[in-house]
C-alpha cells in the first residue's frame, strides 16, 4: 500500500514539473479559463488542475505570399512577397491577445495573408499599370502604416515586407519591353546624332583652321618671296650702276660692261642648262641688236652718270 502512495506522489511530483523551451511562452488554462503564463525554463503547475493550453513562440516568423492584384487601368499584377512578423512582445495582455483571438494558427495565417493582400490590393486598385514598378517602396510603407494597428490587437508586430518579384501578363510585358526598346533606340539614335555632330563640326573647324593657316603661310611666304626679288632686283640695279660708273670714270665704255654680262649669262646657260637645248643668235648682227637692248634698258645710268 505505502507503495502505490510512493508511486502516486512521485506521479504527481512529475505531473507538476514543466519545462519551457527558450524563444516559447505557455499559456495556462484552469477549467477551461485563463490562468497563467509559464515562462522558459523550469516551472512548476498545479498537477491535473492547471492544463497547458498552447505554447506561442515569440521568435520571428516568415511566410512567402504569392497573389494578384488588379491596377486602376484593369492591368492583371502578380506579386510575390515575404512576410516577417513576431509576437509584439512577452507581457500577459499581449500573450492572451495571441492565445485566444484566433482558435489556432493556421485561422490566424489565412487572416494575416488576406489582410495584406486586401491592404496592396487596395492600394495597386488606385494606381495605373505604368507606376507600379517604381511604387514597390511606396507599397510597402501604406501596408505597415495600414495594418500595424490590426496587427497589434490580435498581439503581433509586422517586422518588414520585401516585394520580391512584381511581373505582369506576358501581353503587358511584351509592351512593356518594347516601349523600353523604342526608347532605348531613340536615345541611341539621338546620342548617335549628336556625336555625328560633333564630329562634323570639329572635323570643319580643323578644316578651317588648317585652312587659314595654310593661308597665313602662303601669305608669309609670298611676301617673302616678293621682297627677297625685290631686294634682289635692287642689288643688281645697284651693282650694275656701280659698274657703269666705275667702268666711266676709267673712261671705258659701258657696252663693255653689258658685253660681259651677255657672255657671262651664256656661260650659265650651257653649265646650268642639264642638256636642254638653248638656241641663241651667234652672229655679228644678233650680238650688236642684243647689245643695243641692253643698253636701252641701261641709258638712265648714263644720264645720272652725266650730271654727275
């Protein structure tokens, strides 16, 4: 008999000894109504009177979200979403909030997810096909700012929601691909002119510039050249009255002088000549006609030479 009442005592002994896991509350019920809550670790309960009604896991929690929402212009838009949530915090009000407003989880997931969708759906409702993908920011700000109130009350907290893919039907999206093409080529074509332009326009300003000093060149040079004959011509003018005078005071006569120079300009005619064929009047007649020439070209010489 003293026994049994070993065996029933450590019976009961064991019954009221409770062990929590950590990141996990339990929820203590006394016939059927709310009584406790047992925290990780070791805890002792009531044996047979105190009943473990749920255990809520107050770590953080995912789910992935895949549904469809139609745009302002009747444009199909499938989103797929993470969801990161958790248990707002440990205190009792809120663990009896998670406890007992949903009879088990998964009634509480499928208000969670139809609550979220129905919060984008709203929001994508009033906006067009064309401002959805540069929305994906503004999306998630009017979820949390729409849905953390009536998360709270149930004792949950939305951590974050990511958009992770927003695509459209494959008609939109041809659409969508080919207006980002034409655009693309139209920049290209644009950019493509420009730089023609450009090219075009330095091209004509280095053809320009090239130009004119080209021209500024054949001008330097051509002046160059005209005073180098002009100077030229001027020294022989003078050497040749210097001759003239010189040969009169020696009282010679100044047909000798042209006389010199006529033989001496046949001379470089046949050593500068490179086998090209000069013809020339050798005759009495033809040197005295070639003579009286030069010395018609000469008679201001004389002249000064007589008032002198």
């Amino acid at each position: 008999m003293s026994l049994y009442f070993i065996f029933a005592g450590l019976l009961i002994v064991l019954s009221s000894i409770v062990t929590i896991q950590q990141g996990s509350v339990a929820v203590i019920t006394m016939f059927g109504k709310y009584s406790r809550i047992l925290n990780p670790g070791f805890n002792v309960r009531v044996p047979f009177l105190e009943v473990i009604y749920r255990k809520i896991s107050v770590q953080n929690r995912s789910i992935e979200l895949d549904f469809q929402a139609i745009t302002q212009d009747q444009a199909n838009v499938y989103f797929k979403a993470m969801l990161l949530y958790s248990v707002f915090d440990n205190k009792e009000d809120t663990i009896k909030n998670v406890a007992f407003k949903f009879v088990n989880d998964r009634d509480f997931m499928t208000a969670l997810i139809r609550t979220i969708e129905g919060s984008i759906r709203g929001f994508v409702a009033t906006k067009k096909q064309a401002e959805i993908l540069a929305l994906r920011k503004e999306i998630v700000e009017s979820v949390k700012e729409g849905i953390d109130s009536v998360l709270e009350s149930w004792g949950y907290h939305l951590i974050d929601l990511q958009l992770n893919d927003i695509t459209f039907d494959e008609v939109i999206t041809k659409s969508m691909a080919q207006v980002v093409a034409s655009s693309n080529l139209m920049a290209a074509a644009t950019n493509e002119g420009q730089a023609l332009l450009i090219t075009k326009t330095k091209a004509a300003e280095a053809e320009g510039n090239a130009i004119k000093i080209s021209a500024e060149a054949e001008r330097v040079a051509a002046q160059m050249r005209g005073e180098g004959i002009a100077l030229f011509r001027k020294e022989v003018a003078k050497g040749m009255s210097d001759a003239a005078l010189e040969m009169r005071e020696a009282d010679l006569d100044s047909s000798f002088l042209l006389f010199s120079m006529w033989t001496e300009a046949i001379k470089n005619f046949a050593a500068d000549g490179k086998g090209n064929v000069i013809f020339l009047d050798g005759s009495t007649d033809g040197m005295n006609k070639t003579l009286k020439e030069m010395m018609a070209m000469n008679q201001i010489e004389p002249n000064k030479g007589g008032k002198k």
